[in-house]
C-alpha cells in the first residue's frame, strides 16, 4: 500500500529503515500511469520497504526540501537519508531493478 504522507508527517517516512517517496501531482499523467505500479510493487515488498506519496502542490516546501523540479519524482531512502532517485514514467521492471540497486 502506497500511503499518502504530508509534510507534517514526513518524519514517520524518516523513520522507515527503507522508503520509497513519489512526489507527484493529481494533473500529471505520468504520476497517473506510475501510481498502480507502485501500488502493486509495494503490496509484494510489503515489510521490506515503506511506499508513500507526496502531493507537491499540497507539500511545497517538501518538495523544495528535495529540489524536485520534475513529477514524478521517486526518491529512495534509507533511514532517513536520500541514497538515490528515479525521474518520470519507469514500468514495473524498472522501478523494481532500481528497487533492488539502491535496497540490496
């Protein structure tokens, strides 16, 4: 499950040992395309790695905080710490080698 996060619950995202945030928007096709990807990735990780999203009209200053300048925008991190990031539409295979690139 992909759980929608704000800024003023972002430190809960911070706690997560591995998380994977998707900045998006509710007017961006490809965010539209990459939400059930994420949904279906994050249902089979489910315990590995935490899945939220971030609305950046409704979190600017979070998404000023990640110099997101492109949606979507997935940002991974490990305890809190940025450790890398994917821009665009990727299909499932993709996002999972990156998944797997940044978590293994």
């Amino acid at each position: 499950m992909v759980n929608v996060i704000h800024e003023a619950e972002f430190g809960q995202v911070k706690a997560c040992a591995a998380a994977v945030v998707d900045f998006s928007a509710t007017w961006c096709g490809p965010c539209k395309m990459l939400a059930p990807v994420l949904e279906k990735i994050s249902e089979e990780m489910k315990g590995k790695v935490d899945f939220f999203k971030a609305d950046v009209d409704e979190n600017p200053n979070l998404a000023r905080q990640f110099a997101i300048q492109s949606i979507p925008a997935l940002i991974f991190l490990k305890n809190g710490e940025e450790v890398g990031r994917e821009i665009g539409f990727k299909p499932e295979a993709a996002v999972k080698s990156a998944l797997q690139r940044v978590f293994d």
